[in-house]
C-alpha cells in the first residue's frame, strides 16, 4: 500500500456511513408518533400523562382518531386545589370524566379554530374562541397550539378544563 491514511479514511467514511443509515432506519422504524405519545414526550405534560396512565386512556389515544387534545400543563394541574385534584385521582370515573372533557374527537389546527361550540369525548359541550393568534377553549388560553400527532393534534392550555356537572 503506497498511502496507508486513504485505507483509513476509506474504512472510517464506510463506518460513518453505516451509521448514518442504521439511525435513518431506526427514525423510520420508530413511525408516527399519537396524540398519547406525543403527550408522554412533552416534559410539561408529565402529569397529564401520568393521569391519562391511571385512568387507562393511553389505548384510547393511540387509536385513528383524529382528535384535538386541550392538554394542561403541570402548572395548570399544579394550580387546581389539591381537593379537586386527590377527589378525580381517587375516583377513576370522574378522572375519565375529567380528562375526555379535554379531547373533541377531531383534529383542529390553531388556524381552524372558529368562534364556535364543539362535543366533548365525554359528550359535553365545549366552547372555543379565536381573537387573532390566540385561541381559547372555554376559560383556558392555548399556550402552545399545533403540536402535530399521526393521528390528530394537540394544543398546550395554561387551565384545566371542569366539565359540568352531572345532573
């Protein structure tokens, strides 16, 4: 061999290559990401994401869909009494209840939003405003909108969402 630093350059650009496509195939192989997961990924989402795990929810969001999740942040469920909070955790209906109030079982980007109505998972009504750039569902401001999902969207809000009560 009259240049033994080609041979090596040779065999560490084959090495780079390699590489770049096994994480090509490991990107694909990971798919589409759900509404559920996206949640699980998101930091601020981390205990809706434990809730939606204990009232078995994930099965549910993983599905075609689409849906539109109003998804409160840690802050917005840190701000709810803890009584409230220690009352929907202990009675598993009233979780479900509770967090299928935050998902309309159809996917609605920022720019779609009209002042208008929408049913509930739970089937209760829901009302949604657009001023401008900001979206509001009932008393609750999208701090993040338009996170994007394989089977529908999710939209960070500062405010948990209280379903009404059940007559």
């Amino acid at each position: 061999m009259k240049n033994p630093h080609i041979f090596s350059l040779t065999r560490r650009s084959m090495g780079a290559v390699l590489l770049s496509g096994m994480a090509c195939n490991l990107a694909l192989a990971a798919g589409p990401v759900t509404v559920s997961q996206t949640i699980a990924g998101q930091a601020s989402l981390s205990t809706l994401n434990s809730l939606i795990v204990a009232a078995d929810l994930q099965g549910a969001l993983d599905s075609a869909g689409p849906f539109t999740v109003f998804a409160p942040s840690n802050d917005a469920l840190k701000a709810l009494p803890a009584a409230v909070l220690n009352d929907v955790s202990s009675d598993p209906a009233k979780l479900k209840n509770l967090l299928t109030f935050h998902v309309v079982p159809a996917a609605a980007l920022a720019k779609d939003v009209k002042n208008s109505n929408v049913k509930a998972l739970n089937g209760d009504t829901l009302a949604l405003s657009k001023a401008g750039e900001f979206v509001t569902v009932e008393n609750a401001m999208v701090t993040t909108a338009d996170i994007v999902a394989s089977n529908g969207v999710v939209h960070i809000i500062d405010t948990v969402l209280i379903p009404p009560a059940k007559k």
